[in-house]
C-alpha cells in the first residue's frame, strides 16, 4: 500500500515535472523507500516469528518504529509543501509561456498541460493574447465553441494540492496502523522470552532429577524423593 501511495503520486509529479520543483517529489520518494523497506522486516519479522527468536522479533519491532518515524517525516513534509505550490505554479507557468515559441521542451510541457487539464493559459486564453502571442493549437482559439475557458493554475494547483494531501493522509494512517504492529511485536517478543524462560527451566528440573533420583517434576518434599536403584537383569551368581 506504501509503495503504490508513492509511486501513484510520483507518476503524477512526473507528468507536470516542468512545472515542480524537485524537492516536491521527495515525499513520495521516500515514501517508496519506506515501502521497500517495510517489505524487508516484515519478511524478518515473521522469521522471527516462526523460528521463535526474540531477538529477530524486537529487531523488527524496532524496524518497524523507525518505519514510523520515516512516514511521520514524509507526511509532514507533504503538508509542508503544500503552502507554496500555488505562488510556485504561478511563476512556472509564466515563465514556460514567455519560453513558448523559443524553446521545445516549454512548448512540449505547455502544450501536454494544456492538453491534458483542458485548460488554457494561466488564468485564461486571454494571457496569450495579452502577451501578443498565438493561441497554440492545445488550446481552441475563440471561434472554436469547445474553447477551454480556465486556466491552467486552477486545475494544476488542485491536482498537486490534492496529490500532497493524499501522501500526507496515507503516511500518518499507515504509521498508525504501525503503531499497532510494533505493541503486537514486543508483546511478541516478551512471550517468547517467557515461554523459553519455562523451558530452560524444566529442562534444569529435569537434568537434577536425573543426576539425584527421580523426583516428580516440580516437586521437592524429600520424603515423595526415591533413589534410582540400578537392577541387574542377570542373576546372580554363587561364588
């Protein structure tokens, strides 16, 4: 779920990554990572289980919490994010369509916005038109009654908001459902010890009973103790 959270939102970035700046793909990054990761210990975390170690069980609790702390900072970080990307689109979006008609990349990147969010300019076709330049052929001139009327900052500003605030909700519900593992893990962890404790200790009974007599498990009156006495099976002989 971690990893299809990043790489869902990661792809979206990819497609407007013209208009982003990198840092706004390092929530989601992250968010990979940690996923990968989460696969490692929880593959770790049922040897643990299986083999009884408690070690290997506190080790992926341990894992695990570091997990959380790592999605807590994506999360934030997502949230974070949030509060620029509309002043960042902005001069984006201007400056991509100053670099229209000089440069392919802005005019592929424009065009592929234009396109896709069927939408025109920043706030309108009027912003080409005010620029004295064409109307390009992503976005329907004004005799065309299927001209796209808003402009591009409003859709592209929602998507991104929209795509930070999904990283930053799914990272805070997973660490909290994290949470929940890791009391399960030491809980875990703690019953093994016991449950090995309670071996070694029968095993200790039953060792000493061995080496002073038979002895009923867990018992220690003297007068239930009998010696083990070794009996021949061959009959004596005369001397």
């Amino acid at each position: 779920m971690i990893i299809s959270i990043g790489t869902t939102i990661y792809a979206v970035y990819e497609d407007f990554s013209h208009f982003l700046d990198p840092s706004y793909f390092s929530p989601a990054t992250l968010l990979i990572i940690v996923g990968i990761f989460v696969f490692i210990i929880a593959f770790l975390g049922c040897c643990g289980a299986l083999r009884e170690s408690t070690c290997m069980v506190l080790v992926f609790a341990a894992s695990l919490s570091l997990v959380l702390v790592l999605e807590l900072i994506a999360g934030i970080a997502a949230y974070a994010l949030q509060d620029g990307i509309k002043n960042l689109l902005a001069d984006k979006i201007n400056a991509t369509m100053h670099q229209y008609e000089k440069n392919d990349e802005a005019r592929s990147a424009i065009d592929f916005l234009q396109s896709r969010l069927y939408c025109c300019g920043y706030n309108g076709y009027e912003d080409w038109e005010a620029q004295e330049m064409t109307i390009p052929s992503s976005c329907p001139s004004r005799d065309n009654e299927n001209i796209y009327v808003t402009g591009c900052i409003k859709h592209l500003s929602i998507i991104i908001h929209r795509s930070a605030l999904y990283i930053g909700t799914g990272a805070v519900a997973i660490a909290l459902i994290q949470l929940t593992g890791i009391m399960f893990a030491c809980m875990l962890g703690r019953a093994i010890r016991r449950q090995k404790t309670e071996r070694e200790r029968r095993r200790w009974e039953l060792r000493e009973s061995l080496v002073n007599g038979y002895q009923p498990l867990g018992k220690s009156d003297p007068f239930t103790t009998f010696p083990v006495v070794y009996m021949s099976s061959e009959p004596l002989k005369n001397s």
